[in-house]
C-alpha cells in the first residue's frame, strides 16, 4: 500500500507540508464533537493565536477571525463572493494566484477590472493610482505572496492608494502568513485570508478569515450571493456562538490549533527565523552549483526559493530523481512552467532535509556532467537557453 512506502517523505513544496511530531499526535488524539464547548474553546483559542501571526494583539476587538473548511481558495472566494456585491472591484495580479482572483470575483459579478502585470513584474504603484483614479471603486484585491514567483507584493502601499480614493482592500496570505511579517491593522488591510496547510504547519483544509469591524458592520444578509461560503453567516456563527455554520473538518481544525500552539511556544519571531534560515542556505549553496534563483531584492519571499532549470535538465528528470529518495519538489506553474522548479522552506522540516535534497541534486548535476556532457559539444550562443528568472 502507498501508506508504507519507505523512506520518509519530505515535502520541499509551498503546501502541503510537513506537519510536526507534537501536531501529528493532537490530531491522533482528537475525538470532539463540533457542538461541544471543547470545540468552541478550541476555535476561541485558535483566534487568540491568529490575530498576533497578522500583527494584531490577541485581546484586539478591531477585527474579528472566522474559520472555513476549506482550502486558501474557499477563504478567498468566501471574502470575494461577499466584498464584490459592495460595488466595482479592481484585482491586481502579477502571477497565478492573483489570476485566480480575478477568476473567482467574475463568478460573481460583472463589476470587476483586471490590472495585470507580467509574472515576475512588480506591481507599478503609479499605475494602480491611475487605475483607481479612473472608476469608482469599492474594493481592491490582491496577494501578499505570489506562490508562483517567490514575491512579495506592496500590501501597505496599495491599501493606502485604495484608501485614498475609498475603497476597500481585500489581502491573500494564503501562503504568507506564518512566515512573513504581516500587519493588517497599520498597513490598513480591510479583509484577509489565510490557510492552514501552508507556513502555519498544519495539516491543509481550513481558510482563515480576517475582517475589520468596520467592515462586518456593512455586510448583512442582502449580501450573500452563496450558501456554504456565506461571509455573513460565518462571522456570526463565530461571534454569537463560537461555531461553525456547518460541520468542519474537525481533526484539521484540532491541527491548526496545535500548530499555532506550537509557534507560539517556539515564539513567532524565531518561528519566521527558522524558515529565512533554511532559505539563505539553500541561496547560499544554488550558485556552488551553477544555478540561478529568482532575486527580487526586498521583495524575495522566505517561502520558497524559484530556481531556474539548467538547459541540460528537465524538470521530469529531477523530479524523478528526487522522488526516489521520498524528495517532493514543484514545478513552475505558467510560463514559468518546466523553466523552473521550486523549493519550498516551510512546514516542519529537520535541518537534514534541505540538507539532503542539495546533496541529491548536487549528485545528478555532477552525473550528467561526467557521464553525459563530457561528450556533447558546447552548443552555438544563439541555441543557449536563456534563463527565465529574474535575478
């Protein structure tokens, strides 16, 4: 059966991740009922962790969290599907996953722009003044991390220009919080979402939901447009009962809660360290090994590391190669499809595992320059294939 395969899996990927001993153990633990007071306790717990992972004090009543089973998307959409129906909606992107927000808020009204830069292309700050400038909008959308490209987009800049001309702004941390530095009250973030099988080290299947109270107070029943992703319905099962609507995915939410648990015993700035440190040393060791990684100066995430595919690999192979010794990488998405592959530094990962994925890749690039490249004359400079990452 594929539940024995040997050896142990290692998940070098932006999510899934690995969870931890002590997380692995609550959730083997974990028989509650969802209508309990256990389970009430439980989420009002979770709360009070999340809200300092998004620069908030626990004890902060100018936003409010709720919880969705669901993955980083159903959060999204549960936050769009609700926002969009306020007015206009401008979705910025400059990768995959700011496609996908736009993708999800057309589903639910025609009232919506696309400010579209290219992957891998910062987000122009004057251009979004222009645009905003141009309609009356009520909402912004936009990512924290772009997962596809490894970068961090201006939160903090872009919610003053929506603020400026009076919109809203809604935020996907999907695969930032835990890792990043967030700070949704001074960078001035209106709504939030966030998932549990990413940074955060818990197993994947619950959406984070983070508003401000003043924008729960303009949304009522006149704004639902869906049933199970009802934004509305959600907060206030969460703020008059301490429930869910519908039934979760309970041992998922027992994991999300003992994975903040543990980030707040590990302390969240060390939490974020552990994961820059396992990023600057696979930075450190790509170049000894003639690769290229993206660059984007500040704006490089600590998340994953993009790195550009040499023109004597493919992506098949490596992954194959890795695969063998239980290594999970992922692929370029896009353009940047069999162009690059990622590595990812998050979850709960031993030192040895980075460690150990080098040294595989490290061993196939020596193996084809031995037995392979030795013998292949050096190709024509116009046949060279270029590198697709920034640097």
């Amino acid at each position: 059966m594929f539940l024995n395969f040997k050896p142990r899996s290692i998940l070098l990927c932006p999510g899934p991740v690995i969870i931890s001993k002590r997380v692995a153990k609550a959730v083997a633990k974990s028989n509650i009922g969802h209508r309990e007071a256990e389970f009430s306790q439980l989420l009002a717990e979770m709360i009070a962790m999340v809200k300092p992972v998004v620069g908030l004090e626990a004890t902060d009543k100018s936003y409010e969290v709720a919880f969705i089973t669901g993955s980083g998307t159903a959060a999204n959409e549960t936050i769009l599907s609700s926002l969009s129906s306020l007015g206009r909606t401008l979705v910025i992107s400059n990768g995959e996953f700011g496609e996908r927000l736009y993708d999800v808020t057309r589903l639910h009204t025609s009232k919506v722009d696309h400010l579209s830069f290219g992957w891998q292309q910062p987000i122009n700050l004057d251009l979004v003044d222009d645009a905003l400038s141009r309609h009356d909008y009520s909402l912004v959308a936009m990512v924290h991390h772009e997962t596809s490209t490894g970068m961090l987009n201006p939160v903090a800049e872009v919610a003053a220009l929506a603020h400026k001309y009076g919109a809203l702004i809604s935020v996907d941390a999907v695969s930032s919080i835990g890792a990043e530095a967030i700070e949704v009250k001074s960078w001035g973030v209106d709504a939030l979402s966030g998932a549990s099988g990413k940074a955060l080290s818990a197993m994947p299947g619950v959406g984070i939901l983070v508003l401000s109270k003043e924008v729960l107070a303009r949304l009522d029943a006149s704004t639902r447009s869906v049933h199970y992703l009802d934004l509305h319905k959600h907060f206030h099962y969460m703020r008059e009962l301490a429930q869910t609507p519908n039934t979760p995915a309970v041992h998922v939410f027992v994991s999300l809660h003992a994975a903040l648990t543990e980030i707040h015993r590990i302390g969240l700035t060390r939490f974020r360290e552990r994961i820059a440190a396992r990023a600057a040393y696979v930075r450190r060791v790509l170049p000894q090994l003639g690769l290229h990684h993206a660059v984007y100066g500040p704006q490089t995430s600590r998340v994953i590391t993009c790195v550009s595919l040499p023109p004597y690999m493919t992506f098949d192979r490596l992954t194959a190669h890795l695969k063998r010794r239980g290594i999970v990488i992922y692929n370029g998405k896009g353009p940047l499809k069999d162009k690059i592959f990622q590595i990812g530094h998050i979850g709960a990962l031993k030192r040895r595992d980075t460690r150990l994925a080098i040294k595989l890749i490290k061993r196939l690039i020596d193996d084809i320059h031995e037995h392979e490249l030795a013998h292949i004359p050096e190709p024509a400079a116009d046949d060279q294939r270029q590198v697709t990452v920034r640097r």
